[in-house]
C-alpha cells in the first residue's frame, strides 16, 4: 500500500510508521531541546540577562535555579547558553564548566573536572597546591590571555547543587561563591536543585557569599494548556517528507484530544503529576502499540497506556505469593490489628497461623514449622516484611522483631483478585478477630 | 493461542525462534519488543522490570536481545564486590576492550568521562542494552550509581535495564530521580503445568508425566510456585513415582496406584529432623538452660524445690500476662541460676568439676547457647538459651525427661 505522489519519493505506509516513530521516540526519550519551550518567559529573560552580564560586561554573578523533578530546569539553561553562544564575541572569550553532584562526589573529583574542562592539565602538570584555593586561583590565572589583564569569563553549572552541599566543609562552594564575590575573575556561578530547602544547606560563610537570587520553575498550566501540549507533541512536524501521511496523523490526533475518554485520562494524570516527564512515558507506551497495520494512536491505546502505568506494584507481588504466604500476610494483619501496630516476631505469626489452622480453616494442613519459616523469609526477601532494628546475628531469626509494610486495603484488594483464593482464608481476613 | 511477536526492522524468522524460546511469555516479550521498537530508534531511558523469582525476567530479555544481535551487555549486580567491577563489565562489552583503561577504584565519574570518550570514537548506530540484573544490590553499593544509571541516555542512545524481585518504591531515593518505565512479569497460573511438562523423559510417555506433574502441584503449589525449585522437585521425586512400573507393579494407566504410592512420599519431604548427637551431661545442661530461660526466676521454687508448699496466682499476675514466653523469646539467666537448676533435674549427684564448665562453653561454641553481655564479667556471666521447642523436646525423649511439666507456658 504505497501512497503516491507527484514528487519523486514514495513512501510506504511501513517506511512511515517507522520514521514517525523515530521522529516522536526522540522526542520523548532524547529530551532534544525544543525551539521555543513555553511558559517560562520571564525566568527565561532574567537568566539570559544575568548570564549576558557576566559573559559581557564582566560582572560576576551567583543564581539557583529551584524547580520539581521534570520541570524544565536543564532545559531552561540549555536554552539560554545556546542562545548566548550565538554572539560571536561570547563563543571566542567565555568558557564553560559543565559540574554534576552526582558524579562529581567529592571536592577533589570536582576539582580535576574543572582542570580538565578549562584544558589545563598541561598547564597544572605535577604542581602540588597547599589548599583548593589556591588550587582553583591558580587555574584562573592561568586562563588571563596574553596582554589583557583581565581573566577570561567563566561560568560554572553546578547541576544537583544541593548533593554539593553535603561535600566536606562545602569547600568547592565555599570557593566559587568566594570568587564571585571577589572581583578577579568574571565568574558566573549557576546551580540546578530540585530542592526548595536548599539555602538551609549552606553553611553560614556559604550562604553570605551567594547572591540569593532564584529562579523558580513552578509550571504553572492549567488543564487546557496540558491537553494543548499533548496534541503538540504527539503531532508530526511540517518538514515530514510524506505530506499526506503526516496530515492524517496529525488530524487523528486532533480527534483522539477531543475524545471523552483520553480526556478522562489525561485530567487523571494531570491531577497527579504535571511535568513532562511522566507525560512522555504515558505517550511512549501508547505510540509502541502503533504498527504499520494499525498506523495510528486510537483511545483504547492511551486507555491501555495509562492502566500500565498507575498499576500497583505491591498488588502485583501480592499476586504471586503462595497460599501459605498470603495466609502469614493475614495473620501479621491481625497481629498489628489486636496489638495496636506493635511490631511481631515470627513466632507469633506462627501462633496465630496455628490457631487459624485448629479453629476455621478446612482447605489449609497444617505444615512444618522449617517450611512455615521459609515462607516468611521470603516475604522478608520481597521486602514486604523488614526488621525493626536491621539484621542483628544476636537475636535468633525467629525471634527477630519486624513489621509489616502493607496496609489493611492493600490486603484486602489483593485478596480480591487473587486467583482461586479459598474461601475460608478470605472469610479469616475479614473477620474482626482471629 | 500465544501472541505472535511482530516487529519492523527484524526479520521473521528472527521473531519465530525468539517466540519459540519463551513459551507462555509470548505476550511479555511482545511487550517489551514494542517498547525497545527498531534497532536504531530511542527507547526510554530506563526500565525497571520486576516480578517474582523464576517469572523469566532475566530469561526474556537476554533471548530477546541475543537473538536479535542487539548490541548489549548483561551484569549481574550480585557479583560486583564494587562499582569498578560494574564498569569495567559494562565498557569492557559494550566497546572494544583494548581502549578501556580504568583507574584503580574508579568513582562514576572516571566512567562517565571515559564512555563519552569512547561514544565519540565509535557512535552507536543501534541502541545499545545495559541490563543489571539483581538491582536492589545497587541501592547499597553507592548512593549516586542508581540516579547514575537512570539519566546515562544523556551521553548516547542507550538503554538501561533494571531486573529485580522488589518494588520500584523501594528504589527512589529520598529527593528523587528519573522515574523508569515500569514493567510487571505476573506470575504463569496455567502455563506452570505447561513448561514444567516439557521436562519429560524419553522413556515414558508425555501423559504419564503431566499427571506426576499434577500431582506434585497439588501438593507443593500452596507452598511454593517458584518454578526453578519446582522443577527441581520435580526431577527429585520423579524416581521413586517411576518405582512401581519398574518394578512392574503396575501399569501406566494405574493411576490410582501410582497416587497412592507418592503422595505420603512428597508430603514427607515437606518434613525436615534435625537431631545431633550431644554428650549426656551436656544434654541436661540444655535442658536446664531451656527452662532457665522460658521461666520466669519466681516460678523455679515450685519446679525444683521439693516440699515447696502453695503458690498462690494473684489477679496482679494474670492482668499482665497476655503472651507466652515462647512467644517473646528466650530471656538471659545467670550462670548460677543455671547450675542450681540443672542439679536439681540430673537424678544422681554430680560434683562440680571443670568438665562441666567446659561443657558449657562448647554449648556455646555450638550456638546451642549465647552469651549475652560483656566477655570480661568473669564472675557471674549470663546466657541464653536459643533452641527451639521441638528440638528440645526431642532432646529430652532421648534421656526420658518430660519436659513439659517443667514448663511455666504449658500448666
């Protein structure tokens, strides 16, 4: 089934399922920056304002960019630097130094990163620095060109700033703050945080040197903006190379935003969480179900899409478990229903489980205490059941005190959906008393 | 009838022999193989599949990636001792292992640095599959490895997956990180009968063993549904259910017979005895220290003193007694409780010699007993007792103690 046209391609309906998916897929998983991201005007100017500063006039300047998981923190700075870049005298003159607090753990790592990324491993060679001061001036001595008495610019992104915090004494942040207060070198010094705390991190001399400016990145779209960016970006861009494929997919699309049933389940993932990132995964499992027999995004996809993603994972364990480990679950829930939350050991799990076998069960026998035991090491191995104070060789294992990590409606849901549960064991669970 | 897997970019044939090396994960592989999408396409940055032991996670991915010569590697968490193993596996495969130089203990750091590096020489035109099986194993290893790996699509096009038993939930680090896409394997329901028959033997008919295998099942599926010990057990008792027709007892068709013969041999291996065997001495000693540390001091006056007279239950005593000793297990007595017990059960008069002292430390030696409190407390040390009932009792059969009636629980 190709689709003819007047140019010179042709394109199958095969040829085009895969390049939309290769178009929307980069999307999604790539994180490519997109050309005008919306709604941050504002922080967006006063970033590149202040950067522009630096960069330009020589200022320097310190700013945390604070914002949830997902919100466009990265994004927003990727923006601005490419922006900045733009003007030639900054591409010639200013340097960057890209910092991450997950990788860089420890103020030494950080300080050969810089070195490296100033490209000046040469310079250093096998010097040896009484303390990270001087370490870090000497670098940015060494970066003042030829007959300019003034040092090159630099901006330094501290990306996970507040994983910086917790480095020894904080020097790295002492130093850089220190710079940016002193009026040497133009030093511009930007962090990234998902934490709104993050100042109470600092120590008192840190946080005297920081500007105390922040940009804050809190989204702030309404429900018809969020279905607005849905169509965007399941949308195909103008420049795909068969036109005709790329309007129909792009007019179904316009039809899958107004049905009522995906609007139900995008103002249910929008109630729980607004940031782009859970949206993407939301898309990518619906747009795997796209095939060049089935070549468009219908509701029932988004419906299947959105079951996969909010399932609950302990439910799904509870699932699995065998007869006689669901049974201990039942007992440990009737042992912190009598005693008021106090943890248990197993012992008294065993006790209970006996006293279910004796009295009310029919379909359960009695097993062998090593059995019973091996049961409940494995739901102590699933991490349903965890120990009060951590494994202690002291204590034998049977006596060990633990506590349970399920709750009562978690119990009870998966006692519905067990398969072929026996009535009498469910008649246990929700009995008042065992 | 199992889903047929389908794929652009893979051929037929390619997409048959997987099917065929999954059986009842057809719609799992399907899954997955609609996640990964064409060779070189993105996929999500990470995925986290999780599901209960033997469900095939591991199983599933590697047939699907091997067979479909995807550029991957697979480590198993539990093997690295330390996260520079962990590195040297993950580059030493994904690229050409002469160009991988770590240093001696390397941070994420070195690695990230030197896989940008080795990207740049050799890009990936596919999506390359990091699987790090056993994952929870990474929560411990360094607190930045987890978030680490999550965001590694950031350098190149690949794909991390993470296989484990236990939930998402309890990955997250406390401030967050990037959310994996999550991907549940359920456990078989129908197909465990399926795949365990395919274990056969060639000298007896397929029919024969899918009724042992129903048996089995009947048997142990309310203890356990791990497949990997079912098979095992299955091979274990098959053996002795073959007995009767290699003894000619009986036919194959004798299912009845055939019933009788096994089930009270499987319910059997259900049981496990432990019994050692213990000086004569030593196993009064036990015996003492059992009763020393399951009754309270009060009550020894009335087990061991002859002629103690009444003593009298108070209503103070009943209100506070809502459990069993044996239920909170055994409490610390001191040394000279023990002894003055232990004279008054052993039947003939025993001097207090150095044997007897050393008898007590191999019982510790042995685990039988602990010590509890500081080594230095040379004059009075205390110990507890950490056997279980059973085992005590069977103790006491041997040497013809009734144990239970010097047991403050069972009055």
């Amino acid at each position: 089934m190709s689709k003819r046209k007047s140019k010179d391609t042709q394109w199958t309906a095969g040829e085009c399922v895969s390049q939309a998916q290769k178009i929307l897929r980069e999307r999604y998983c790539y994180q490519r920056v997109p050309s005008s991201p919306v709604g941050i005007e504002s922080q967006r100017k006063n970033l590149l304002e202040l950067l522009r500063r630096t960069a330009i006039h020589g200022e320097s300047n310190s700013v945390l960019i604070v914002g949830p998981r997902g919100s466009g923190k990265t994004m927003l700075l990727k923006s601005v630097l490419k922006e900045l870049f733009e003007v030639r005298e900054v591409q010639s003159n200013v340097l960057l130094v890209h910092l991450n607090g997950l990788l860089q753990t420890d103020d030494k790592i950080a300080l050969k990163e810089i070195t490296r990324q100033l490209q000046l491993e040469n310079v250093v060679g096998d010097k040896v620095f009484g303390s990270f001061a001087e370490n870090l001036t000497f670098l940015l001595e060494a970066l003042k060109k030829g007959n300019r008495s003034s040092s090159r610019p630099v901006i330094f992104t501290l990306d996970e700033f507040d994983l910086f915090a917790h480095h020894k004494n904080q020097t790295l942040l002492y130093n850089l703050l220190d710079i940016s207060q002193s009026a040497q070198t133009p030093v511009a010094v930007v962090g990234l945080t998902c934490r709104l705390d993050v100042l109470e991190l600092l120590e008192k001399r840190v946080k005297s040197r920081f500007s105390h400016r922040q940009i804050h990145l809190l989204n702030p779209m309404d429900f018809h903006q969020y279905i607005e960016t849905t169509q965007e970006h399941l949308g195909l861009p103008q420049d795909f190379p068969d036109e005709r494929f790329a309007q129909e997919w792009n007019s179904s699309i316009k039809m899958l935003c107004e049905d009522r049933s995906v609007k139900d389940v995008l103002r249910k993932h929008f109630n729980t969480s607004k940031d782009f990132r859970s949206l993407h995964m939301l898309l990518l499992m619906a747009l795997s179900r796209v095939t060049p027999t089935n070549p468009t995004i219908k509701p029932g996809d988004i419906q299947e899409a959105s079951r996969l993603c909010s399932m609950d994972a302990k439910a799904n364990i509870l699932h699995g478990l065998s007869i006689l480990e669901l049974c201990l679950i039942i007992a440990m829930k009737h042992l912190s229903e009598l005693y008021d939350g106090e943890p248990f050991n197993f012992q008294m799990v065993h006790n209970e489980f006996k006293k279910f076998i004796q009295r009310k069960s029919h379909s359960i026998h009695n097993f062998e205490t090593p059995v019973v035991l091996k049961a409940f090491e494995h739901l102590q191995q699933l991490e349903l059941i965890n120990p009060m104070d951590g494994p202690s060789a002291k204590i034998q294992k049977e006596y060990q005190l633990v506590k349970l990590m399920l709750d009562h409606s978690q119990i009870m849901e998966a006692l519905q959906k067990y398969p072929q549960c026996p009535t009498d064991v469910k008649q246990w669970a929700t009995s008042a008393f065992g | 009838m199992p889903a047929e897997l389908r794929q652009q970019g893979y051929s037929e044939a390619q997409l048959r022999l997987v099917s065929e090396k999954v059986p009842c994960r057809e719609a799992q592989a399907a899954a997955l193989l609609a996640l990964f999408g064409e060779p070189d396409h993105y996929s999500f940055p990470s995925i986290f599949i999780y599901g209960h032991r033997a469900m095939g996670k591991s199983h599933v991915t590697l047939t699907l990636l091997r067979e479909l010569q995807m550029p991957h590697v697979v480590v198993s968490c539990v093997e690295c001792v330390s996260p520079g193993l962990l590195f040297e596996q993950v580059l030493g495969s994904l690229f050409d292992s002469s160009a991988v130089t770590l240093s001696r203990s390397p941070s994420l750091s070195d690695f990230v640095r030197l896989y940008r590096q080795l990207c740049a020489e050799d890009s990936a035109k596919h999506t390359r599959y990091i699987v790090l099986d056993r994952a929870e194993v990474l929560r411990d290893m360094s607190a930045n490895l987890l978030p680490g790996f999550l965001r590694l699509q950031e350098l190149d096009n690949v794909t991390v997956i993470l296989l484990s038993e236990i939930v998402w939930d309890k990955f997250r680090p406390s401030t967050g990180c990037f959310e994996p896409l999550q991907l549940h394997f359920p456990d078989y329901s129908k197909g465990l009968q399926q795949i365990l028959a395919q274990d056969s033997h060639p000298s007896y008919s397929a029919e024969l063993y899918t009724f042992y295998i129903n048996i089995l099942l009947g048997v142990f599926y309310s203890v356990c549904k791990d497949l990997r010990e079912l098979r095992h057990l299955a091979a274990l008792n098959f053996p002795k259910f073959c007995e009767p027709l290699e003894k000619g007892e009986a036919e194959e068709s004798d299912t009845h017979k055939l019933w009788r013969n096994i089930e009270p041999h499987l319910k059997k291996a259900m049981q496990t005895v432990y019994l050692r065997e213990l000086p004569y001495y030593s196993k009064f000693l036990l015996i003492a220290a059992y009763l020393a540390s399951y009754n309270p001091a009060r009550t020894d006056r009335r087990f061991f003193v002859k002629h103690h007279g009444k003593i009298r239950k108070t209503t103070f005593l009943k209100k506070h007694e809502k459990t069993s000793n044996h239920l909170l297990g055994p409490k610390p007595f001191p040394l000279d409780r023990l002894l003055a017990i232990f004279y008054s059960v052993v039947d003939s008069r025993v001097a207090p010699t150095a044997s007897i002292f050393s008898q007590i430390s191999s019982l510790v030696t042995l685990q039988l007993l602990t010590q509890v409190g500081h080594d230095d407390q040379l004059d009075n040390p205390k110990y507890k007792c950490t056997v279980s009932l059973d085992f005590i009792r069977a103790i006491a059969r041997t040497v013809g103690f009734d144990i239970l009636r010097y047991l403050y629980d069972f009055l």
